[in-house]
C-alpha cells in the first residue's frame, strides 16, 4: 500500500513490511510484540486536504482512506460505518461548568457500537488478500460488527464463543450467518481453540490487538471528531478502556493529524476503567506493567481482565499528558441516565462509562471547569437492556381514571421538588 | 409557515389554516377527519432544487426542510435523524432476479426506527409553538423516539403505556427522563387516558393519525430514497404497514415530489401486513372499510387491529396502482435471517416484514422479475432480541479440542450440502 512506510514493534522498534499473516512481531511474540502502523504522510496530503474533505459527502469513515492501511482502490465493504454523529451537549456541559462538552454517538453505526470501525477495516483488508473466511473470539461487539460486515459482502465469519454467551448476541451473530462455535468451556478456551483454528485454516484474523490494521481503523473516531469540531483540539477526549485497543487508536488519529501537519497540538486523553476490573488504571498509577485482574463489572465490554494491548493505551496515556480513572458499576448506571435525559442518547454500560469519567474527573478536579472536552460513547443501549431496566427506576402507575392520573402527578411532581 | 397553504381533510374536502391545538377536521371529527398538508410548491423551488441538494453535506431529514411543515428558521431539534443508509443488495436482488434491490435501513435513527422522523416534527413543531411538555400513548418506537428527541432539547414527555408494556421499552423511556405512566388496564385504557389528559393539560398531541404533520415527517423516508437514487423512481416500494401512517408518508414523498416537478412518474406502493393482524389487507381486497380485528402476530410494532389512518394509507396504495399482501410470522422470521445473511442489516420482526413481503410478492408474480425495487427496514432487530432468538437457530456446540472442532465443522459442512 503506497501510503504505508512499514510496520514497526512497539517493543524493539524493529520494523516490517506489510505482508498477508504478518500481525506481530516474530521476534517478540503475539503477546510483546505488537505493531504500529506508519504512513508516509507526503503521500497522505498530496491525496487528502481538509477543502477536499469539505467537498466530501461520502458519510462514513471510508472519506479518510488514505489514513487507513487498506488499498487505496477497489472494493470496499458497503455497510456505511462511522461519520456518525458529535452533539454539542449544552446542558451538561453547563451543568459541569465545561466550556464546551461534546459527545460523539457511537452506537449509531451499523451494528451498534465502534467495533463497526475495526471490523470494516478487517474485512476490506480480507478482502484485498483473497481471504474467504474471516474469524475472532468474542460474544460482544467484536464479533457482531464482524459478522455484519462479513454478511455485507458474502465473506464467510467464524465466530468463537464461550458455552456461557449470552443467547440475545448469539442470536446476532446467527441472523448475521455466521458459524458460530459455541466452546464448551471458558472464554480463555474459546480464545485459544480460535488461535489454532485460524492458523490451521489460514483465516483472516480479526483480533484487535494481534491484528494491527485494527487500531487504525478505530482511529477514525477521532479522525471525525477532528473535522466535526473544524480541526479545533479538544482539550480533553474521555472514553472507556477495556483491552486498550479503543485508547491506542483514539490517540492514534491525533498523532497521525500532528503528523501529517493539519492540527499543530494534542488533546490529553482520560481512560475510564470500571472499578472491578481495572487493570490499566492500576499500572498507570503504580507505573508498572499489567497485571491480570477479575472481571467484577457489569460494563461487559470493557471488563477485560488480561488486556492484550496495554502497552499502547498506556503509552497513549502518558503521552498525552492524561490520566486513567475508575468508576463504580454504580456511578456507570447514573451516568446512563444522565446521558440519556440530558441529551437523548443511549449508551450500553461500557458505552457510558466514559460519562460517568467524565462526571467523577470534573468533581475530582482532574478536568477543569472551563476546559473543552469530548466524550465518546461507543456502543448502543439497545444491546443491553437488562441493565438499562437496573438503571431505568419505575414508572408511575394509575388506575386508568383522570383522577388518579391528577392525584398521582400531584405526587409525583411534589416528590421530584 | 411560508410553504404551506392549507390543511385539507381527507374526508370532506374543507380547508384549514395550520394553527396551534388543530389536529383533525372539527366537522368530521378525530376519527374520519384526518387532515393532508398541502404546500406551495413554488415556494419550495425557491427554497431548494436538486443541485442545492447535491451541495448541501446536512447528513439528517432536514435538508429537505422546505418540504416540511415546520418554520423555515430557528431552532431544530439535534439527534441527527434520517440520511440513512440505502444499500444497493446485489446479491438477494439476484437471487430473486430482480433487476435492482436496494434497501433502505432506518434501523439506524436515533433510537432505533423510522418513527425518529415523525418525532422529530412533533418536537420542531412544539417547539415553535412554545409547549414544554409533549405526550402520547405508545409502547413502542412511537414512544421511544418521542422520548429520545425531547430529552434533546430539554422539552419533558409524558408517555403512557398498558400496564403489560415490556421492561425493556419502559427503561428506555425512563432513561430519556420521560415521566412514564403505567396504566393499570389494555392499551385502549391507556389510549383513552393520555387522549383526556393531553386535552386537559393542552400538551403537545404526538399521535401520528391525529397530528396531520407526523405523516409529512415520515415522508423524508422517502425523499431520502428519491434522491439516494439520483432522483431515478424505482418500480416498487415496500414496506409493513401497522397504523398506515407509514405507508401515507412513504407515498406522500412521491406525490409531493411530482407536484414540484422533480420526478415524471410514481413508483407502485407495496404494503405488508401479518396474517394475524391484517384489517388493511382485507379491506383493500374486499373494498370494503376497515373493520377491527385481533392482534395476533409476533411483529409487536405493526399489530394494530384498529389502524388510525386506514383512508390515507389504502389511498395511498390504491392511487398508486400497488398492493396489499401478507405474512406469516414464520416467514417474517425467515426474513430476518436472509436479510441479516445476505446483507449484514439485522431489524425487528415489523422491521423485516417489508422483506418478507417482497419475497412472497416475486413467488407470486405480484412484483415482476426485471423491476427496480426499494425495501424499507423501519427498526433495528436490537429492539426485540428475543425474537431474534427464535429466528436464530442453534450455535455449533464443540468441546475446546481443534480435533473436536474439526469433526464439528466436517459434519456441519455436510450437513449445508
């Protein structure tokens, strides 16, 4: 791809050419050796200008091509993912004394939440090696927007589960057409058995942090961010990290626009952890490398005990001159709340649990009043009403007469003051 | 408002001036007295043409404000509804030998559904008419949207629901902060409850028969498709058919479009409805008036054994030379998997009808190989996981061995041929 220099380790800076079945780094391992993509950025802006992306009215992330590893021609998957919406949240933001909040609507992709991003980048890389199969190990958003993206253009999707998935997001995957395995034993079992299933079959592997070309397809995000707000820096871009990948490449289309000279500083990032499973947030404090950790969190999506790209998002972090946070289980369901009065969106826990950092970095000080800031919200509420029901409260029952109706408004309204 | 002229009831003919508190024909009554909009046609070609359109990057239903009944200027509400995706499916539309397939997914508003259109209107118009509160009766994407986009500019809804309405829908309105009233009785309990309460209170009336502009917020469906498809009118359009209000709207695009010279001819309507709930299909068959019937189908959000807009909706059908067919939940069950298989789009049972329907049509020779047609999917399959579950069929269970995997998989590829 022209608009690619070379892949280069992330641990001992060695460097690659790209090549199909190259994900990591053969001297340091899948669990080391994680690669970063690098662009000629020469090429980049003889390509791309922000008056020809004024032009464009493509609506989705495809308008940033050439940031992306992908064949600069040919097909690409049809689903339309990304460009999605950034609200200016006024109230909120007043309420939290913020110059300006923003919030970038995630879970309105097409199968509902950012993994949409990486997922369209997979398949058009499958694509572009000839591959016919594409494969994970996940029961969430990992693996629906896969088999989404893999239905749109006829790509077979094998899909590792753990016997314990829920049967709602199996469901999903089967609507989509997948093969989906259901492994009798744990989710670490599931993971291993797809690991030796894609290198005897040769499939194409679409695994966040192994794969490379991942992170770079969730940098659009903020790509988009970038543009939405006229190539004006945020002073602050909030959202939740599970495996880090999210973080890694939220930061990455910050550096990658510094680079290529089209914004002239950077945003700190803030990375929110659920307080049960927070394994990042500890190694930033501590500065020391991860340590495994539980999964006590309702926030499924990010309750990642063993992230597999901790180094990026750490080193994103710090970078950026931000900070890591944790919330409770708690304070996410207030923040599903709060969100969705205040501005009408609906996010799934790990979806708002950027909010609900958000809330607790301008309580703590950490984000200060007057500060412009951004806060992703990465997946839909619809994909878990289980706990939106144990966020939501109860409603107001009547007997079906307008004069219980007037009696228990009258209550209600005397209650709220 | 400058681009409209008059309200005219659809049953005697008398004429109106738009103006606050009317919503039906005084003379004809709430039931018979439904009111169409009708525009200066030259006042919108002032205001837009189809390059101004080709220019304009407003990723939302309201670059076609000219064509609405709302003010020209000030303040709409922010969730970007509508500019959803149409999707060329090559490969379904081959499959049935068609010439054209395109579908049209309004699964991905806001929260959810077409009905983010309607909403939308009803909010922009409560707005401009200073009320502060807005009701209906609704348990379903009705609600949810009147919800979402009150929540977004900070006008309270008042919704109520039966008391059976499912968890689930009731969360997502008490997350928006909608003061949700439980009626303890059917949903006609409901129904008439919120009827005498909004007349009490004088709230903002979002019931999308009675309010004459919910239909023309429907319409930009419609005129998204028109102009997705370079202003080329497809032989057919089809879509599930509840209330009727849909189908009104979806016609009222192609009419308004032709009045204002933008296209030479109208495309068929195709209407679809469950074999269990279809007092629409049987009266455009017998000729008859719509007379009542059971709600027996599994696509919650079009079983409506009393529709409120029966005569727009079956004009709607019969001016334009199409049909009414129907479908058995099974084959709306199908629908969803082939939808979801061979296009990577996952909607609710109503959702997916439309599909059915069109599978059925071309079985039975009602819609001709070699036509260009447009299907519409009205809400997205997060809304109603569980029957996505009966839809789904069963994962490949394997013990986490590559040698069971490899039997499993033999036998499953086996088993396809």
């Amino acid at each position: 791809m022209s608009n690619i220099t070379r892949l280069r380790c992330i641990n001992c800076s060695r460097t690659y050419q790209p090549e199909p079945g190259l994900y990591t780094c053969p001297i340091c391992g899948s669990t080391d050796g994680i690669l970063d993509v690098e662009y000629d950025y020469d090429y980049i802006n003889r390509s791309l200008s922000k008056a020809s992306l004024a032009a464009n009215r493509e609506p989705s992330m495809w308008r940033y091509r050439p940031f992306l590893p992908i064949a600069q021609e040919g097909p690409l998957p049809p689903l339309q993912v990304g460009w999605t919406p950034l609200y200016r949240a006024e109230r909120l933001g007043a309420e939290l004394g913020l110059k300006e909040l923003y919030i970038k609507d995630d879970g309105l992709n097409p199968t509902g939440s950012l993994k949409d991003r990486p997922s369209a980048v997979a398949v058009a890389r499958a694509l572009a090696e000839g591959a016919r199969v594409v494969a994970c190990s996940s029961t969430g958003n990992a693996a629906s927007s896969l088999a989404g993206a893999a239905a749109s253009v006829g790509l077979k999707a094998v899909i590792f589960v753990p016997g314990r998935a829920p049967q709602g997001k199996v469901a999903q995957l089967l609507i989509f057409g997948a093969t989906v395995i259901s492994v009798q034993g744990s989710y670490e079992d599931a993971f291993h058995l797809s690991a030796a299933a894609i290198a005897e079959h040769g499939w194409y592997n679409r695994n966040a942090a192994i794969n490379p070309y991942l992170v770079e397809g969730k940098k659009t995000v903020c790509l988009e961010v970038a543009e939405q707000l006229g190539w004006q820096v945020p002073d602050w871009v909030v959202l939740a990290v599970g495996d880090g990948c999210t973080m890694a490449g939220a930061w990455k289309a910050w550096v990658d626009l510094k680079k290529a000279g089209w914004i002239d500083r950077l945003p700190r990032m803030l990375g929110v952890q659920a307080e049960g499973c927070c394994p990042l947030t500890r190694a930033f404090r501590e500065g020391t490398r991860v340590r495994p950790m539980e999964e006590n969190t309702l926030a499924d999506s990010i309750a990642v005990g063993v992230p597999r790209n901790p180094e990026k998002a750490l080193r994103a972090v710090r970078d950026s001159g931000g900070s890591m946070i944790n919330v409770s289980d708690q304070e996410i369901l207030a923040a599903m709340g709060t969100l969705g009065r205040t501005s009408g969106v609906f996010g799934e826990p790990a979806g708002v649990a950027g909010t609900a950092g958000l809330l607790k970095a301008v309580r703590e000080g950490v984000i200060k009043s007057g500060a412009r800031v951004v806060v992703l919200v990465t997946g839909n509420g619809l994909k878990d009403v289980a706990n939106a029901i144990k966020a939501a409260g109860e409603p107001i029952r009547v007997a079906p007469s307008l004069e219980a109706l007037r009696e228990a408004l009258a209550g209600f309204e005397e209650g709220k003051n």
